[in-house]
C-alpha cells in the first residue's frame, strides 16, 4: 500500500506501499549525493525501472505505488507540496480552504495533451468522479472525501468543493487529486490505458507493453510545472522510457552498463553501486508492516490471536533482515515526507518479543499443540497464509521466511504467498484470500489512512482487514475538525489506539536510495519528480 495512502512496491521509494500521489516541487540537484556531473544535455532519453508492472493506469482507480510514480509524469495535481510541506502552484495559482471547503483558480493557458483548453470543470469532473460512491474509486476517504460536490465557473476559472466529510488537510488531499481531461473523462478505459490525449503532465504516454515498457515523451506545450521548472530548463529529457525489471541485481547491471538512468536499488547491490560514487537520492519509506486479515473465520479475527503472533516475533531482527541492516525501526504510519504530522506512535506501544509469553497466551484461549506441533482449537488449525510484495526484494523473501519460522515455533502453520504489485491488489481488495499482508503503506497524512482502517470493507470500501476500532475511529471524527496540524495530537492517538490493539503493525523503516546514472533528479512523497529530471552529457 509503498501512499496516495499508496500501497508501496520498489518503485515506491505508495499495493504494494500506498504512495499518495503529493507531487513535491522541481529543482534540478534533488535530494542525494554521489556522482560528478559533466554538461547537461539535451534530446536524452530517460530510461528508469520499476519492478512490477503497473496494470491500469486510471488515476482515479489505483493506489499501487508503481502506477502512481508513472502517473505523476502524465497528470499534474491542482498544487504540489515544497520540502516543507507548504503548497505550491501547481495547476492553480489561487487557493484557500478549510476543513470543509476550498476553492482553486486556475492558471490560464492551461491545455490537455489533446491540445484543447483544461477547464474548471473538467477538474471539478475528476473530483465529483472520486467523491461519488457510486464509482468506487479508492480515491474517495484519501484524497477526497465521499459525498465531496465540486462546480466550477469556467469564465472564472474557478473550482470550488464542499468537502463531504470534515479534511483536516483538504487543501493537501483535494489539491493532489492527478487530474485528467479529454477524451478520459468520457471514457474511462481511455485513463486506463495511460490517457492518450487526456493528461495534464509534463509527458504523455505514447507506448505501452505490459510487463515490459512504457515509453512517454515530453509534450512541447507543457509550461506549469513546479517551481522555476519550465520546458526552457536545460537538460530535460526529451523521452522517458519506463522498463519492468523484477530482478535487482540485473537493474544494477544496467546502471553500471549505462542502459538505465535511474533505478530503485533496496538490496544488497546498493553497497556496489555505492562504491562506484552514482548519484542516489534516498528516500525513507515504510517497509516493515504487518496486517491481520479480521474478517470472521480467520485467525487475525482474534485479538489474542494477533497478539501472541506479534510477540513470538523479533521484529527488530526482520526488520534487520528486510532492510538489509540499512533501516530503522518505525515511529509510526505516516512516513512519506514531507508529514503532515510529526510524532512517534510506536515507541512503547507494540508488544516485545517473548515467545514463552505468546504460547501462555495461546494455551490460556484454549489453542493446543497438536501432532507436529501445530495449534488447534475446536478441530481447527492454526494455519495462516503470510503474503508479501516480490517488488520489494529478495530481502524482503528472505524476512518472511524468518517469520514464517518463528511462527511455526509458537505452533502456526504457515505457507508464504509472494505477490506481485496487481496480485496484491487484486487480492486485498477483490477475493479477500488472505490471513496475513507484509504490504506496507505510504502515507504523507493520517487523514489518508482512514478509509483503510475503518468504514466498509471491499469491494463497498477500502477497510482491506476489516478492522472494527471504535476508540480509533472516535479519535478520528475528533481530529478532523481541527485544519492541519492543530489535530496532529489527536492523529496520533488515534494512530496509537490502532498498534495498541495490532490493527496496524509497522515495525521498521527503510532508507533506500534511488541511484542515477548520467541523470540527477529529485524524489518526493516517494517517486521522481518528473520536472526535476536533469541529463548529463558525462
């Protein structure tokens, strides 16, 4: 979920974590270090990884990481966010709000891939299509809200949103909503396809091969972008070519051979890369989380279950093994900078390891071992499938074999389940097959966790655990009446209430450098920032 809350993946830094599409501003250096430069050039090709394909690349339909970070480069938001988390004219140069209304003035001279002139109310369409429940877009509770009511005066240029529920952060959220135009508002599957003509981003997608590449090119009428990024920008690439490479260690190849310009390196080949002085932008993302199926009739439904499984666990130690002993451990669930909110929810509130503790635990609820060691109680197993992201590296294989054996010594029966980025999704929000999700999320605001811990579970909502915390949800309503941070205490208790209870476990963070070759770019709220991108002649 590495997120628009995305779920987050490799290409995260949004399922697999969600990275919330918040664009950040341009500049050309990015955050990182490594690497000389030679001269900027021009008419380069920008050719970068991800690790899973994407699937549909409809803006209003996904919260996979991977499809996000490919989005960025076809739709711009109404504003983008500095490192500081202050809002940047994005395609408005006017706004205020609210927690329950905001209004947006658009720049002029605006215009679709198409050609045609972007309208107010072709950006009050993407936002009344995610508010209306009946689309059942993912959208809807994370960056607006259900029942939201956008009208627009075209003559004005002007949006303005009654917000459907109370947004501590409406500005932040409805203001980072991808917009799209054209053909795409009427057809869908258009959107879905990468927008042909319907994209208001610095690039358009002009060819696409699933599970292999995408290729978009720079649009030559293109001139909003963020900060003092503008198509007269020396060393902009004139092309970006997007490849689907599973396997790490052949991503770093193709850096040091020269045919990648950028790729996200999370394993053990960052050490070699590294020696070599590439350039890398690092970013820190959720990498360590654990989430319990509480459905009925599985095991995380029982909390006593989900406490013993977390405390016969070492989580310092998987953290270690997923991170490649690069990570720290976690402060809570909103890690995509710049936070709208600052704190440590975790710190003394997660359960620590004592497995003696867990089996007393077990043995108390009436769980017995059986023949081979595995619990049952009332003819029944104890018997979970652990799923987690292949996007995010063998390390990551490597933490949940570990987990798998600690659990088989607290007497669960475990079978692993590696997912790419669309089979977690198609998973968590279509079949519901699942016992335990290694997924993680990215979050840049607490706001948009929300509608994944709480409210109606799929396909009606987002709530993919089924989690039922009414001490959480009370501190929610709480909280989102107060605009921005003056909240942010209530957020975090509300954030406490879900670890307290193991609703949400996040346990440990990566720092994961995105390392370029011949290129330099900047990385916010997880993913390049299209109009960052600098080529080099060197």
């Amino acid at each position: 979920m590495r997120g628009t809350a995305a779920h987050t993946g490799r290409a995260l830094p949004l399922v697999a974590a969600v990275a919330l599409l918040t664009a950040g501003c341009g500049g050309a250096s990015g955050s990182g270090s490594g690497g000389g430069e030679g001269k900027l050039a021009n008419g380069r090709t920008f050719t970068t990884a991800v690790a899973s394909d994407p699937g549909a690349l409809d803006p209003a339909k996904t919260v996979l990481s991977i499809a996000i970070g490919i989005n960025r480069y076809l739709y711009d938001p109404l504003i983008h966010l500095d490192d500081r988390g202050e809002p940047e004219a994005g395609l408005a140069q006017k706004w205020q709000a609210t927690v329950s209304t905001a209004s947006f003035t658009l720049r002029p001279g605006l215009t679709c891939s198409d050609g045609s002139p972007l309208t107010a109310s072709d950006v009050a369409a993407n936002i009344n299509y995610i508010g209306a429940p009946e689309n059942k877009s993912p959208m809807a509770g994370v960056l607006v809200q259900p029942g939201t009511k956008a009208r627009a005066d075209d003559g004005k240029r002007t949006v303005t949103l009654t917000s459907g529920a109370p947004d501590a952060f409406l500005l932040r959220n409805a203001g980072s909503v991808p917009i799209a135009c054209g053909a795409g508002l009427k057809d869908r599957t258009v959107l879905a396809k990468g927008g042909k003509g319907s994209g208001t981003g610095m690039f358009t997608l002009t060819e696409a091969v699933a599970g292999d590449h995408y290729t978009l090119t720079r649009r030559k009428d293109y001139s909003w972008g963020p900060g003092a990024s503008t198509q007269k920008a020396e060393g902009l690439p004139d092309k970006v070519t997007i490849r689907v490479i599973p396997n790490e260690t052949t991503a770093a190849n193709l850096l040091t051979s020269g045919e990648l310009n950028a790729a996200v390196v999370a394993g053990p080949e960052q050490k070699r890369l590294a020696a070599q002085k590439l350039f890398h932008a690092d970013v820190q993302a959720p990498l360590g989380e654990l989430y319990f199926n509480q459905t009925a009739g599985r095991p995380g439904a029982d909390e006593t279950v989900r406490r013993a499984l977390v405390q016969a666990l070492s989580l310092p130690d998987v953290g270690k093994v997923i991170t490649n002993g690069t990570g720290k451990p976690s402060q809570g669930l909103v890690t995509d900078e710049p936070r709208a909110c600052t704190g440590d929810s975790v710190t003394g509130n997660l359960l620590r390891h004592d497995l003696a503790a867990a089996k007393s635990a077990l043995d108390a609820a009436g769980w017995t071992p059986g023949p081979g060691g595995t619990r049952t109680k009332d003819g029944k197993k104890l018997a979970l499938s652990l799923m987690y992201a292949t996007q995010n590296g063998p390390a990551v294989a490597a933490g949940a074999e570990l987990i798998q054996q600690e659990w088989k010594s607290l007497g669960a029966d475990v079978t692993l389940k590696p997912a790419d980025s669309p089979a977690l999704n198609s998973t968590l929000y279509g079949s519901g097959n699942w016992d335990v999700s290694m997924a993680p999320f990215g979050l840049g605001a607490p706001t948009q966790l929300v509608p994944f811990m709480s409210g109606p579970t799929p396909p009606k909502g987002l709530n993919f655990a089924g989690v039922q915390n009414p001490a959480y949800t009370a501190l929610v309503q709480q909280a989102s009446s107060r605009a921005g941070s003056a909240g942010c205490p209530q957020w975090q208790q509300a954030e406490t209430e879900l670890i307290k209870h193991l609703d949400a476990v996040p346990y440990y963070n990566s720092l994961t450098p995105v390392f370029g070759a011949s290129a330099r770019f900047r990385v916010s709220q997880s993913a390049i920032v299209p109009s960052s991108i600098r080529m080099y002649a060197n």
